[in-house]
C-alpha cells in the first residue's frame, strides 16, 4: 500500500511515513491514532535533530574563526584542494575545542539530556560534559532530506595516538547500517537524471574529491556497518 511504499523508498517508519504523507497534502496528523511511545519517540526525535542542525551551524561558522586551529584546519583543506564551493556545498565544519559546542547549545535551549541522545557530547571522569567531537574537522551526515543526523571528524594532528576518524555512534537519529554518505546528494541527482549505478568508497574525503572531478553519484559507506 501507499505507507509501504514511502517507507521503503524513503527508508523510514511507519509513524514517519504516515507524517511525510499527512505533511504532503497538508492533513493533520491524528494523535490519538499513535501510540504514547510513538509520539515521546516523534518528539526525541525532532529535539535531536534541532540539536544537530544547530551544532552543524556552529561547526560552519567556527571554521571561519580567526584562531590558529581554524587557519591550521582550513589549511588543510586548502592543501586537499577544497575550495569554498565544495566546503559549502558538503557543510564542512571545525570543531574548536572540547567545551565551546556545549556552551553554545546550552544558550540555544538544548538540554544536555538531547545532546547525548544525539551523539553530540560525552562524558568524562568528573562527569563533565564535552564535544565528542572536539578539535576535529568536522563533515555532517545528513538523511535523504537534507537532515543532519550525524557526524564524521577529522583529527588534524599529524600522528595522532588516537583513531584519525571518528563517527557518531548509534543514536535514535543515526543508524550507520541504514545510511551512507552523500545519500542526500544522490537523491537530489536522482531527481535530475536517471541513476544507473553508484559508486562507493571508503570515506568522506574521497566520495568529496569524486564529486569534484564529476562522479556526483558516489558515497561512502559507514564503517562495517555497511
């Protein structure tokens, strides 16, 4: 039926399926007809993806500080040969410290509860909260309409004792065996022309550097999860 289809083709719920279709010919969505768990779900949702979009703002914005881990973080983009164009155009990022991100969504409303639901910070020894993904470059995961719900970081340290890449870790938003990167690009291409094949690489950076040389329908998979 109509619900099975759109939840196949836009991999989602069913209760988001029923939304995406209520939301398209402008019908209110009947509450009573969802269950309690449902619609807490729903609204954890929706907090979390707030969460990310403005963190994803932030991360934009900081990389344009006039500080040296910015300048060393735009270098290195520089020296990747990524222009303005493709860092706006794959919302590219710098996470400037561990602690700034946190005070920055505090102001904006976010309670600290939604951003460790969302994979935005973590917890240390003192039980302090901080960036999960701090000091890194940061390159958002975003769902099929444009949604940020994810992150992948790039440590900018030359040899780092610490894994290169971090990604989000599950969350209620972000399933890294139901997503890949670029696959909002690749629904926008697929609006355009007819897709015979997709390319898949490993990372963020090469399904970037693809994209640049004109190979738009490429992603990169997640890990093993893949």
């Amino acid at each position: 039926d109509v619900i099975k289809f759109i939840e196949k083709y836009e991999n989602v719920t069913f209760v988001e399926a029923v939304k995406i279709l209520a939301d398209g010919c402008g019908m209110k969505l009947p509450e009573l007809a969802q269950t309690s768990k449902d619609l807490e779900n729903l609204k954890l949702k929706a907090e979390c993806l707030k969460a990310t979009n403005l963190a994803m703002q932030f991360y934009k914005e900081s990389l344009n500080l006039n500080t040296t881990n910015a300048q060393n973080a735009r270098q290195y983009l520089q020296n990747r040969q990524l222009g303005s164009e493709i860092i706006g155009q794959f919302n590219i990022g710098f996470s400037p410290d561990w602690n700034s991100l946190v005070n920055f969504l505090q102001k904006s409303g976010i309670d600290k509860k939604i951003m460790k639901l969302a994979g935005l910070i973590d917890y240390n020894e003192q039980n302090s909260a901080y960036d999960f993904f701090g000091n890194r470059l940061i390159f958002p995961i975003l769902n099929t309409y444009g949604e940020p719900i994810g992150f992948t970081a790039r440590t900018l340290e030359t040899n780092p004792s610490f894994a290169k890449y971090k990604n989000s870790s599950q969350s209620l938003i972000f399933d890294k065996s139901r997503i890949v990167y670029n696959l909002n690009s690749v629904r926008e291409l697929k609006k355009q022309q007819q897709i015979h094949n997709i390319i898949i690489c490993e990372g963020t950076i090469d399904v970037i550097a693809m994209y640049k040389a004109g190979f738009k329908n490429t992603v990169a998979c997640m890990g093993t999860a893949f």
